[in-house]
C-alpha cells in the first residue's frame, strides 16, 4: 500500500493517510481474531454475494489443493523415530505443540493416515513433511478450494496437513457446510486422481453427486500379468469371471460359523479353485506365483467403475493454475 496506489483505493486511503503497520494485521490474525469466526464471516459474505450477482450456480464445483510451504526448516526438526508424544508434558510445551497434540485425531491434521512424517518440526509440528513439488523436500500444509466453475469462484476452503487421505477427507468438510450455509448441492463434482479412492467416489455417488474423476486404483500390475481389469464382474452372482472363463468366487457354502462370513470391513475377497488354476493354460499370465487367483473388492467398487465412465470436464481445469 505504500507504492501501489491501487491498493490505496481499495483500502480507501488518501495519499496523505497514514498505512497501518503490519504487525497490526499480524496481531490481530494470530491474537484477537485467532479463536474467533469474523474471518469465516467475511469469507461467506463474500460468497454469498458472488452468488446474489449470479456469479455462483452450484451446479458444477471442482477441488483441488494448493501447498502452502510452512515458516519452519529440517535443521530444527527430529526425525520420526525420535519423536515419542508421551514423553512431552503439554503444560510445559510450547504452544505450537499443545495445539498439535490437540488436534492429533483431527483427520485434518493427523488421523487421516496412520503413517508417520519422515521429520517433525520443533517449531511448527503440525506441518507435513512432504516432497509433492517434486523436488526438495519441505514442510507444508495444503490448502484445499472447493471452487465453483461458473466463473472461477471459491465457495469454501478448508486447511489440512499435506497427506492425501487428509486432502481427499476435506472434500466431505466443504461440501457439508456449504449445502447448509448456501443451499449449494452440486451435480458434478471435478478433480484429479489423487481424490479418485474407493470411499470418496462411494459417497459422492450416495449423494448424488456425479464424480467426474480418474479411478485412483493401485490394482494394477506391472510383471504383465493380469490385472483386475481384466477380469469381467457378474453383479448376478456376486462373482468375477477369469478370461478363461472360470469363476472367482467370495464363498462356496453357506457357513454357520458367523466368523467365516463377511468381514464387515468394506473388502470382500473373491478366490478361484486351486485345482482349477493349476489346470489353466493360463496360470503363468494370472497367478504365476500363487496357488490360485485372488482379488479383493471394496463395497465401493460400483461407485468406481461409474466414475471411470464420466467424460472429463476439460473445460474447468484452467482453475489449477490459481
């Protein structure tokens, strides 16, 4: 504000006006406004009159993520193996940790993954370890935009640490608020790979929401055998048919033992008969290390093989480049 006299319009300051000092900003931010929702008020304001102008119909919405790199460096961090959580006293920590040790079975923040940061900072150690960029590795959290394509709007945000399973959950705490908030229930909903997981595309699909996202499957092969692609699924008889033509089965009798049933655990696993695939011509291009073919379906399995189908809306990824 002190050479661009654009931002002293927008500020409604004279050029003879005094520019506030940015600590009073940084004060404000991290002190008064730290535990209040005035920021998320000004946030909504803002979105519910973009929608009022007609800006924002809600019809069709895409989600992305934006690293935003964290003020804290590898020098003052400790790698995963020594950093033990038990043996800090929360009373006694400074307050970067107790609000990291806070907020530790917040999916946003940690819980989403049961996998531990290769280093943990000592000043900021809720930030992610992370080398996404593809080059040298940094801390950072992710900032996740929930946009509306109509004309680029951003309708919701919501910070996370920089995992993919805290990214991909943050789509169900954007979505929530902003059908309550502004009655926005999207049609379609755009985004990458990384968001195309099982449960994802299920609850979309549960909501009516069409995914317009790649199937993000790590079914795939890379010896040149197989893979689940290649195997037909026969909804009818809740099995999977080999190119051979031979089926793949869940169960083969109906047991007692409730134990030997269905896990419950969203994974069903369909296996052939041994005898069956030791007599395959085929075994060597299957199953060439196992007995018998095997191949787990997760209950959302049906919400992505219909994601796979929906044409890519080319159109809106211009909006990765904000």
């Amino acid at each position: 504000m002190h050479l661009n006299l654009a931002y002293r319009w927008f500020c409604r300051l004279d050029l003879n006006d005094r520019v506030p000092d940015h600590s009073t900003f940084s004060k404000n931010r991290h002190g008064r406004f730290r535990e209040s929702e005035l920021l998320r008020h000004l946030f909504e304001t803002t979105v519910a009159r973009c929608i009022e102008e007609g800006l924002v119909s809600g019809q069709r919405m895409a989600i992305d993520a934006s690293l935003i790199e964290a003020d804290a460096n590898k020098q003052n961090s400790t790698p995963k193996e020594e950093w033990d959580t038990a043996s800090i006293d929360p009373a006694d920590a400074p307050r970067a940790v107790r609000e990291y040790l806070d907020t530790l079975d917040e999916a946003a923040s940690g819980a989403a993954s049961e996998v531990q940061p290769k280093f943990t900072s000592h000043s900021d150690p809720a930030s992610q370890w992370t080398a996404a960029r593809k080059g040298p590795a940094f801390f950072s959290y992710s900032d996740n935009y929930l946009i509306d394509t109509d004309h680029g709007v951003i309708v919701d945000v919501e910070a996370t640490r920089s995992i993919r399973q805290a990214e991909v959950g943050s789509t169900k705490t954007m979505l929530k608020p902003v059908k309550e908030r502004f009655d926005l229930h999207p049609e379609r909903l755009i985004a990458d790979t990384a968001y195309g997981t099982g449960p994802l595309l299920g609850w979309l699909v549960d909501r009516k929401i069409a995914p317009h996202i790649p199937v993000f499957d790590e079914s795939g092969r890379n010896d040149g055998t197989w893979t689940r692609a290649d195997f037909e699924w026969d909804v009818e008889n809740d099995q999977y048919i080999c190119p051979e033509g031979h089926a793949l089965r869940q169960f083969r009798r109906n047991y007692s033992d409730p134990d030997r049933g269905p896990t419950g655990k969203g994974t069903a696993r369909y296996r052939a008969l041994k005898e069956v695939c030791q007599a395959c011509p085929s075994k060597p291009k299957c199953c060439p290390n196992a007995d018998a073919r095997k191949i787990s379906r997760e209950e959302t399995e049906d919400a992505r093989q219909n994601a796979g189908k929906n044409e890519p809306v080319r159109d809106t990824f211009v909006l990765w480049s904000f």
